[in-house]
C-alpha cells in the first residue's frame, strides 16, 4: 500500500476592512458563496467567512476572512479585531471619492494595532470596488494609484466588482502568495535563531546537542 502524502495545512486570518457600504461583505459573499446581492444590509461589528483553497498539490489554505463592520470606524474594537491577522484587503468604493481618502486612516489603524510575528507590517492590499460602475476620482490615473499605494505601504491594488465578479480570486491569490512568503521567511528565521542557539558557546548543555542536530 503507498504511503499517503501529508499536506500542508495553513489557517490564515485576513482582515477586510474599509468605509460603510463599500462592499467588503459583498466581495467575501461572491468569494466564498459565489452569490450577489443588491440589498444592501450593514455589518454589525463582524463577521466570519471561512474560505478552503487547494493551493497546490500538496498544500492545503484556509482563510478565516474577518469582515469588520465600515461603522466600527477605527475604533476601540479594532484592536481587538486585528490581533493575529496575516492579510488585509482594504476596500473603497470608486463611485465615492470620500471612501478613498478614508483609505489612509484605515492603513493607519491597521498599522498601528498589528504586525506579524517579526514586527514587518501585515500585507495589505487595496481593493477598488464597484468598477463595474462610473468611476470618481484618482482611480482614474493607474500611476498615481501606484504610487499611492508604494507610497502608503500596500503591497498591491486590484479593481474589483462583487457584482460582476471581477478580479477578486486573482486579489485574494496575490495576497495569500504573498502571505506564504512571508511565513516561510519567518519559519526560516526562526529556524536560524534556533541554530544560533545552539552554535552558542554559553551553555555547554546546548552546544552538546549540535553533534545530533547538525
Ligand atoms: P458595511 O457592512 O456597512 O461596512 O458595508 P459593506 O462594505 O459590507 O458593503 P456591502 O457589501 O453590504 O455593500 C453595500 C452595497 O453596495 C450593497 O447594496 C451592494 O449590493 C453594493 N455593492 C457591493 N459591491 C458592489 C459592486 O461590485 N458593484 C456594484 N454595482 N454594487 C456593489
Ligand atoms: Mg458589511
């Protein structure tokens, strides 16, 4: 009989945060259920989506999406919300220029109540949402986008429709390779750490193990 291959298994926490009625619970509804609705409900402080992806052969990721109400607005609960996330989508909507320049309070907030493991900032993508509609604003200039988003610490930006179904598998890809990365150089380091340790000359204890470790 062939020995079954594990798979790696990764849970990941991602934040989706962002101005009222943006469509942060639209995008995770069309992500996760394949669904659309007009009727707009607001969130009341979170909710939860669980979405499964066979990354590759033998990795397997889960992504539990945190869709934090627009209404907390930065607030106390925020903090609370953040904790452990390793991806953020924020999201505006291009239909409302205000929606954007919120954007870089929501960065802000973000920024200064989590960060990964290694103290690096959690990656953040910018989602335009409703591009299925006119648009307002510096949405409309790709390499002013660009530069906003060098220049505010977003590892990307995507043009996104929950509606029509536009761009969000390829956001959420984008972000979760980037997420990968990310824990496979903390893992690495880590591991250096450990090496460092045990190369160290204070404790003999220590350094008697390497001959099996190394
Ligand atoms: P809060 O929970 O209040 O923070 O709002 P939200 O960001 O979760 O927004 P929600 O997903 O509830 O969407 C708000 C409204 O925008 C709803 O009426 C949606 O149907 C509509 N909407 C969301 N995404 C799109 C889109 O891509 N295109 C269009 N045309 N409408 C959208
Ligand atoms: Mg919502």
């Amino acid at each position: 009989m062939a020995a079954a291959v594990e798979k790696k298994e990764h849970l990941y926490k991602i934040l989706v945060i962002g101005e009222l009625g943006t469509g942060k619970t639209s995008i995770i509804k069309r992500y996760v259920h394949q669904f659309f609705s007009q009727h707009y409900r607001a969130t009341i402080g979170v909710d939860f989506a669980l979405k499964v992806l066979n990354w590759d052969a033998d990795t397997v990721v889960r992504l539990q999406l945190w869709d934090i109400a627009g209404q907390e607005r930065f607030g106390n609960m925020t903090r609370v919300y953040y904790k452990e996330a390793v991806g953020c989508f924020i999201v505006f909507d291009v239909t409302r220029a205000s929606t954007f320049e919120a954007v870089t309070k929501w960065k802000a907030d973000l920024d200064s109540k989590v960060t990964l493991s290694d103290s690096t900032p959690v990656p953040c993508v910018l989602l335009a949402n409703k591009c299925d509609q006119a648009k307002e604003g510096l949405v409309n200039n790709v390499s002013q986008m660009d530069d906003f988003c060098k220049e505010k610490g977003f590892v990307g930006w995507f043009e996104t429709s929950a509606k029509e179904n536009i761009n969000i598998e390829e956001a959420a890809r984008f972000l979760v390779t980037r997420i990968l990365q990310n824990d496979e150089a903390i893992a690495k380091d880590e591991a250096d750490t450990d090496r460092i340790i045990l190369n160290g000359p204070k404790d003999s204890s220590l350094t008697e193990k390497k001959g099996c470790c190394s």
